[in-house]
C-alpha cells in the first residue's frame, strides 16, 4: 500500500482521483461492518468532499475516520453514549487541520462510551470487534481507530490518548498508534476525558504514516534520521511480566539495549487514578448518568469517592515522576518494552483493565511521547512501545526499529 505521502502526492499531481480513494474506502467500511468500527459512515459529505477537492494539501485525499468523542460539524456528536443524539455545532481543532491539509473525513469511528474505557466493549452499538478475531478485544478507548485501520478501511484514522487510548488498541490490532506530547495537536472540540493527560495522536499502518500525519496535523518539521539509538529496557518487575504469546514475540527482538529503571509501578498507578478520576467525574457534574454503559456509571462513582487531598497529591507527584523519568531519558534515546502485556483478551473477560493499562500510564502522566509498533508474530498482534522525549525522538528512533524488525 502506497504511503501518505506517496498517495497524497498522487492526487496532487493529478494520478490519482479522490473519488476514487473515497469510494474504495467506504466500499470497504461497508465490507467490514460486522466489526462495528464505524459507528457513522457520512457517504454523501464524503462523496460531495471529494468531487470537489481542490487537489492540494500533504494529505490530499486521503479517506479518514474521526472518533466519534470528537467533534465534526453536521455529524453525530454521541461519544459512544445513548445519553446524547445532537449533532456538532462545529469542528474540532484537529478536524480542521485535517481538512485544510486535504483530508477526506468519510465518518465516525466507535469509542469506548466517553473514553472512559480501555476495551472497546462498552458503546450505544454494542462492543467493537477485533479484526484478526472477533470474538477479541480491540481495546479501547480508541477501538474503532484501530478497528478500521487494521481492517483496511482507511490509511489513517484520529483518535484520543489519556490512559493508553491510542497505544491500546493499536497494539491488540496490530497496527501503529502515536501518543504525541500535549497540545502537539489541538485538544478543541474534543469531549474531555481528564484535562491533565487527554491528548489527540493517530493510528495508521506504519510508523512512517504516523510520523508523517503527526508531522502534518501539529505543524512541526520531521524528526531527523537516527544513526543506532541507545534503548533501554525496563527492569521493574511489573514491566517484565507478560503473557505467553507477547513473551515469544519479545523475544524474537534483537535490538541493542540497557538495563533501566523506570518509578516505582504502584506510584505510577496510583497517581494515574487519581489524576484521571476526578476530573473525569469533574467532566460529568450535572449530567444525568441513568443512560450511561454500567461499567461507565461504576468508574465514575468509585471515582467519585477519591478524596481532594489524593488529587492535589496526585498533581505533585506527577511533577516528581517527570523528573525521575527525564533522568532516564537523559541516559538513553528511548525507552522501549512491549506495549500491552497481553494479546487481545476474550470479549467476556473479565478483570482485563488494569493489565491492559499497566505498560501505558506513565507516558500520559509525564507527558513525553509513545509511539506503538507492530511486531512479527504467528498468532494475534503484539506491539513495541516506544517513550522518548519529544515526538521528534520518538518518530526518529521508532522509524529506525521498524526499518530494523
């Protein structure tokens, strides 16, 4: 499949028509419906979008999917949720950059009801299914993103990260997911999750997509070529333990690395939680819950029930674990581990949460880059995480294992 890049250049120089990109890719949303990844397909805005496009920008033609916690004018603004029907007044920051860059926005990806999930089950439509088997998790809260993309619905799909919402699901579908830093793409429009660690990033194919629609959507230059970047492996014991499957495929990794010590995993946790609960439960004040999914209604009363003075702890303690981590990164390039310690779960399992999100948090609460990396193996998807710096880093050193792997 021809990059962004490659396909955007296409369509400028005439070679190739966005009519053509567009309809192929609502053919193939309506091909693959069964997954339940497009919870909104607009075929005529798309179809109109197209017959007129201009024929310029970096992204020109290129068929996009939107998540649907994210404003897009004239489309349902629901956030996965049977509480809401209205659709959006306007775009969100990101979906105008997405336009004004040449972007073509063909719909609505399914989301984790408000993001406030890390499966992909719990959604006004039922759960989002797994494409490499879909009685699986495609994990959440970015699961229709992920869905579409690995299912080969469109080359690039917007989602959002605050606990792992991009790197989840991108890693149990098998393809790439970037959790720039904050505010590299604009936040406006979005329905917030937790406004200390909400962030936008992108899923696609390859991490060269990815780095070039970050690139693109946050207005920045490309990450430099990096000759051998010094990596450094995690020797917490909660980061080395994984299941079965992601063990064999770990293994099979040859790249050169260091030993390093990450903070403490229990404060990690801790600090995520309540950072993220109470404004999440902030976010909701005054909203009737009554139509909420019940997993939905439980994470925000047991969020409900952390005290003030863990929240403003929480605040402080994650200036502390940005500095310990800051320290780390002044010794290596990047730190790399995998990105869940588990293949897509069962879609009925039970007690996944908190192992789906172990390998995830700390890059939120820190605000430094990640980028998911898809690796080799016989059975379901597993993924390499990259935490850098800067997205440059990031981009730089994720470009230079996917050339390696």
């Amino acid at each position: 499949m021809p990059s962004l890049e490659a396909t955007a250049a296409a369509v400028r120089a005439g070679e190739l028509d966005p009519v053509d990109l567009v309809e192929a890719a609502l053919q193939r949303a309506t091909d693959s419906a069964r997954l339940n990844a497009v919870v909104h397909l607009d075929v005529e805005g798309a179809r109109a979008t197209a017959a007129t496009h201009s024929r310029t920008g970096a992204l020109a033609g290129i068929p996009v999917l939107v998540k649907e916690i994210i404003e897009v004018e004239g489309l349902p603004y629901r956030c996965g949720s049977a509480s809401l029907d209205a659709p959006a007044t306007k775009d969100a920051g990101v979906v105008r950059r997405l336009r004004a860059a040449g972007a073509v926005v063909i719909g609505l990806s399914h989301s984790h009801e408000f993001a406030y999930g890390c499966t992909g089950t719990s959604n006004r439509t039922g759960p989002c299914l797994n494409p490499h088997d879909v009685t699986r998790m495609t994990g959440g809260s970015s699961s229709g993103a992920a869905a579409a993309v690995a299912a080969g619905v469109v080359p690039l799909a917007i989602g959002t990260d605050t606990a792992g919402s991009v790197r989840t699901p991108a890693a149990l579908c098998g393809v790439v997911g970037f959790k720039p830093t904050k505010g590299s793409l604009p936040i406006d429009g979005v329905w917030p999750l937790s406004q200390s660690l909400d962030v936008v990033g992108v899923l696609t194919t390859t991490v060269a997509d990815a780095v070039y629609a970050n690139v693109v959507l946050s207005e920045t230059d490309p990450p430099a070529d990096i000759s051998t970047p010094r990596l450094g492996v995690p020797t917490n014991p909660e980061y080395r333990d994984y299941d079965v499957e992601v063990s064999a495929a770990w293994e099979l990794v040859t790249l050169p690395t260091v030993e390093v010590e990450l903070p403490d995993w229990s404060t990690t946790l801790r600090t995520g939680v309540d950072l993220q609960g109470p404004e999440a439960v902030a976010n909701h004040v005054g909203r009737s819950t009554e139509l909420y999914q019940p997993d939905v209604q439980q994470r925000l009363r047991e969020a409900a029930e952390v005290p003030a003075w863990r929240y403003v702890q929480a605040r402080a303690t994650a200036v502390e674990l940005a500095r310990q981590v800051s320290e780390v990164l002044d010794q290596v390039d990047a730190v790399v581990l995998p990105t869940v310690p588990i293949v897509a779960p069962l879609l009925d399992a039970a007690d996944v949460r908190a192992t789906l999100m172990r390998h995830i948090r700390l890059a939120n609460i820190v605000d430094v880059a990640a980028i998911t990396v898809p690796l080799k193996t016989a059975g379901l998807p597993v993924g390499l995480q990259v935490i850098a710096r800067d997205n440059q880093k990031a981009g730089a050193v994720a470009l230079w294992i996917e050339a390696q792997l």
